[in-house]
C-alpha cells in the first residue's frame, strides 16, 4: 500500500466520523434531509468565498459556507413558521434555489479554477493527495487531512462537552427550555456543525454522498442499539468500515471511491435494516408471527373454558365453531398440548389446570391492562414477552 | 396573614397566529396548593402552562414565580410534560432519562455524578419503578412512561410542580400511584399545579381549581368554586356534578 492510498482511506475515515457524529443527532431529531439541503445549499458560499479570498484553500471558504449551511436552515425553518407550506415542501425548494445560484456563478465567473459542478456533487478523493500543506518547505501531508482532522477533533470536543445538553434537547426539547438549555443554542450549534463538516467532508466525497455518510451509519446504529453513546460508537464505526472496504471496492473494481464507499454503506445498511437482532425487519415479522400464534391460543383456550358442553370442544369440530382453517387449528392444537395446556380424551378437548390458570391469568390482563400484572405475565409466560 | 403567592400572572395573553388562545388572565396561585386546571379542549390549559414555564412566549402581560421572572427562578420550578410531546424510541434507558431532571442544577457543561445517579434511584423508588432502571424507555407501559416523567421531576426538588395531564392514558393502579405523591409533595409544602380533565375525581384529589376557557372563569378552593354554575360557564354546556363532601 502505498502512502498515497493510506492518505485516501485516511481522509475517507476521518470524513466518515465527522459525519456520522451529528448525523446521528440529525437521525434522532428526524431532521435527516435538512442534511441533504445544507450539502447543496453551501455552494454559493463556497463560490463567494473563492471569488473574495481568490484562493480555493482559504479557511474563508469554509466558514462562509458553514454560513451559507445555517441560512438554509433558517430560511427553511422561517417558511415553514409562517404555515403556508409544510416543512418538506420548504426543504424543497430552498436548497435547489440556493445551490442553483451557486451553479449560475461558478458558470459565469469561474471556469478557469476546478470548481467544477462535477467535482461539487461527487468530489474526488482519489486527488486529494496531490494537494499537500506545505509549511516553509515542508511536507506536512494532504491538506485535506489537516481539513477534515481539524473538524473531527473540534467535533468530539464539543460532543464530549455539550453531551448532555444535546441529549436532553434532543429527547425532550420543553424539558430542555425549562431547565434553561436554550433549544434554539443547541439546535444551531448542531446545524452550524453538521454544516462545517459538509464543507470539509464535501471536497472528498461531494455534496450527494455526504448525505449517506451522515444519515446510513446513525440508521444502521440505531438499529442496532437502544443507548445512545453506544449508538454513536457504532455510526462511527460503520462509517469507518464503509470508508475502507469502499476505498478497496473502487481500487479493485477502478472506479469512483465515494461511489463505492457509498455503496458500501447501502449494502450494509440493508443487512442492518434486515438482520439486526431485535429491530431488525425479519426479527420484527418474527416476533409479530409468533404474538399471532400466541393470541391464536389464547382465543382457542377462552373457548374451551367458556364451553363445557362436549359438541364445542369435539377435535374435528373445532375448526367450524371458531371459524378457522385445517392448518391454523392444527398449529394451535399442537402448541397447546405442547406446553401441556390441555389434554385430548375420546376426541374431546379439555384444559389442564394448567392450561385453567394460564387463561386466567391471561383475562386478568386483558380486563385489568395493569401493568403490575403484565409484568408478573412476563416472567411466567411467553404470550407477553416483548 | 398575608398570603405568599408562587405564581402570580398579570394580565397575560397569548395568541397563535394572531388569535388569542388566553386572554387577559390574572391569576395568584397561593404557596402550598394542589391545583387542578380544567377546561374544554382548546381552552389553553397547556399554552398556560407553557407561558409560565416560559416556553411560550406572550403578547402581553407577565408570570412572576415568587416575585420574580422565570429565568431567574428555573430551579424552583419542575415540568412534567404530556407523555405524548416526546419520541418513546429515544435510544435511552428510564434511569437515565430521570437523571435529566438533575441537568437544570448542574448547569451547562458539567456533568452528572453519583450523587445525581443517587437522587435519581431515590426518585425511582418513589414511584415504583426502580426495579425498570435499565429498562429501555419504549419498552414500558403508558402508566409506567409517566411514572418515570414523574420521577424526572421529583428529582429536580423543586418548590412548584406542573403537570401536563398526568393521568392521561394511565391505569387506576398508576392513577392512584401518582396522586398520593402528588398529595405528599402538597404536603412537603410544594405547590402543584395539574391540567386536569376527570371532573369527577376534581374534587377527590385536589383542593384548589381553575376554570380557564380562554379567559380565566374562576379560582379558588375546591369547596368554595367547585359548583354546577362555574362548571357551565366553563364547558358552555349545562353541566352536573355531584360533588362528594
């Protein structure tokens, strides 16, 4: 490998970083496509900044479309406060309008420098390299290392240390306002970080796969736990994970390494969204299959405690009184005699004491809905589990 | 004697998009009461609320708490919103959620200790759930959520509580469970303040009352206002309860 290439999956990781940490907040304040609106809306600030500064690498160009990013969020928050249109249709046609802006002046003003549309919708990582930070002759390695490094150092500090003021502000937003964290503080903290590290994530990866870097790896993590700092940890770490196997994706396969990081990420993320152990979609229909069958039992032992009469419990009738298919009535008998719930004499069902008490306890709960009673159910049965 | 008010609102109204949603209300809620707010929907029992606890921000008029502006008092007064304003899925645990009642004394940047971690197990012990700590928050019954809004702020020790409808969605057991808190916390010297909708248990559980329907119709003790007549100028309807002595 050589130093080159261990630039790349360099500035690749440390851009998955600087993503995911306020994607994840971004996630949780369901505000994932204000990201999409900053990564396009910071064009015509970063055009600004060029045609002040007349260098591409001045930290003005950085600051002024971080600025550009908060004005979206402004303008799209200030549309959408007047109740005219509603807040997605206010994302809409705020970014389009700005980024559209910043298309006109690099067409007009800039066709000689590389700020290309190409280059601001899908970057390229694969030059970063070339373009080294030099002080008094020195190599110091690729400027957008120093770039994107900086943002990820000031972007743990600052979660390190407004940690509990995000969480709280972002679970209960009043409650936050009453205990005298400004909302509105907090809330733009995050969007002008969330907009920094679109600017310095930008160069490498470009205004569209920014958005998977925030958004995919907080998704996948929040599947895939119930805590937050644990969450955090993880959308770091698929974001990392995707910024190598896609590094070694786009090198096999020569193409672009967004792209393939990008890639990575969905892929992952699908497995995530299908797998993942508790949230996951076919644990979900697992768990929804399995409360069918078991409300299927409950409903079938409720009929034989309300019947003592020998023609409602008969085996080969069953299937007609509660109205039933052959397979269903065949799967509900099996797994009550299974758990020893009832017993089967000359074609007769009866329940067992146990199966008495179960159902009990199972109309206690129902007519109840105490708590208290679920609970003591948890422990004793599966029909209430989870 | 002179009677020390907790709250005091001077002519405050509020408005949405230029329509009023509280009107001129003057209200003086003495130190030490449990009161109910009752009214019909959209009577403005929560923009009340809001507008003491400063989150809403008025048109006219202002809420003093003890004598001085919110801001100043922050720290004297507990929330418990409505279970619904906030996301259940939070990747969070009950215990944790009961120690950000102790984030308004920390202030910003610091950070909660073993001694927060303590207060807030004491917290819920009170009501019940301590054996729920680490369970995750969306993995609770409704009862249970509030419950644990409740701890959050019996961990603020505070002097004043409010309460956006508590009893909401909750069972009898929880119901129960909440209002004899409540009624130890009146008697601890705190003053609660509850938007409330059971009419019927109004009188059971509480001995001050608001009527609010926009504007303020009356306050008072229970005993005193609590009747017929205030109720249909209230709800607008010819109203009956039977008041239980």
């Amino acid at each position: 490998m050589s130093s080159a290439q261990l630039e790349i999956q360099l500035i690749a990781c440390l851009v998955a970083i600087a993503c995911a940490i306020p994607g994840t907040f971004l996630v949780l304040r369901k505000m994932a496509m204000i990201s999409d609106a900053i990564s396009h809306s910071i064009l015509p600030g970063l055009v600004i900044g060029f045609f002040l500064t007349e260098d591409l690498n001045s930290p003005w160009l950085i600051l002024l479309a971080a600025v550009a990013g908060v004005i979206t969020v402004v303008l799209v928050e200030y549309i959408q406060k007047t109740g005219l249109v509603k807040e997605d249709t206010a994302i809409g046609f705020v970014f389009p309008a700005l980024f559209s802006i910043g298309v006109i002046l690099i067409a007009k003003n800039a066709n000689d420098v590389h700020l290309d549309v190409d280059a601001v919708l899908l970057g390229e990582l694969a030059f970063a390299p070339f373009d080294r930070l030099l002080v008094n002759g020195v190599d110091l390695g690729a400027k957008s290392l120093w770039v994107i490094g900086s943002i990820v150092v000031v972007t743990l500090i600052l979660l390190v240390t407004f940690f509990k003021e995000l969480k709280v502000s972002t679970f209960d937003k009043q409650l936050a306002a009453t205990l005298g964290f400004s909302p509105l503080v907090i809330h733009y903290g995050l969007m002008s970080i969330a907009s920094v590290t679109t600017v310095g994530a930008f160069d490498a990866v470009g205004a569209i796969l920014v958005v998977a870097l925030m958004i995919a790896p907080a998704a996948m993590a929040y599947l895939l736990t119930n805590n937050l700092k644990k969450m955090l940890v993880i959308a770091v770490f698929a974001g990392v994970a995707s910024a190598i196997i896609g590094y070694w994706v786009a090198h096999y396969l020569d193409a672009s390494i967004a792209g393939s990081m990008t890639t990575v990420l969905g892929v992952l993320f699908l497995l995530v969204y299908l797998f993942a152990p508790s949230k996951g979609l076919i644990s979900v229909l697992f768990r929804q299959k399995r409360q069918q069958v078991e409300v299927y039992l409950l409903t079938f032992m409720l009929h034989l405690q309300n019947h003592s009469e020998e023609s409602e419990r008969h085996i080969n009738h069953l299937s007609e009184h509660i109205n039933w298919g052959k397979m269903q009535s065949k799967t509900v008998l099996d797994l009550a005699l299974k758990n020893n719930m009832i017993v089967i004499n000359n074609n007769i069902i009866s329940l067992t004491e146990k199966g008495q008490g179960f159902t009990n306890k199972a109309i206690d709960y129902i007519t109840t809905n105490s708590a208290v009673a679920i609970e003591k159910m948890k422990e004793d049965f599966f029909l209430f589990r989870g | 004697m002179e009677t020390k008010y907790a709250i005091t609102v001077d002519d405050l109204t509020v408005a949405y998009n230029y329509k009023p949603v509280l009107w001129d209300i003057d209200l003086a809620i003495p130190e030490g009461v449990l009161m109910a707010i009752v009214g019909p929907n959209g009577a403005g029992k929560s923009t009340l609320i809001k507008s003491i606890l400063g989150i809403i921000k008025p048109i006219a008029g202002s809420v003093k708490i003890f004598g001085k502006p919110y801001k100043k008092q922050f720290k004297e007064v507990a929330y418990v919103p409505q279970k619904g304003s906030v996301d259940w899925d939070f990747p969070t645990t009950a215990l944790d959620v009961v120690m950000m009642g102790t984030y308004g004394s920390l202030g910003w940047v610091k950070r909660p200790g073993q001694k927060e971690k303590k207060a807030a197990l004491e917290a819920l012990e009170k009501v019940g759930m301590l054996s729920f700590k680490s369970r995750q928050i969306s993995q609770l019954s409704g009862g249970q959520q509030q419950r644990i809004f409740l701890a959050r702020a019996l961990v603020q020790n505070a002097s004043i509580y409010l309460m956006d409808e508590p009893f909401q969605g909750v069972d009898a057991t929880t119901e129960k469970a909440i209002i004899n808190i409540l009624k130890e916390l009146r008697k601890a010297g705190k003053t609660l303040i509850v938007v409330h909708h059971d009419l019927q248990t109004v009188p059971e559980y509480f001995d001050w009352v608001t009527f609010l329907n926009v504007k303020k119709i009356a306050t008072g003790p229970v005993k005193d206002i609590f009747n017929d007549g205030n109720l249909t100028k209230t709800y607008g309807i010819n109203y009956k309860v039977s008041v239980q002595e």
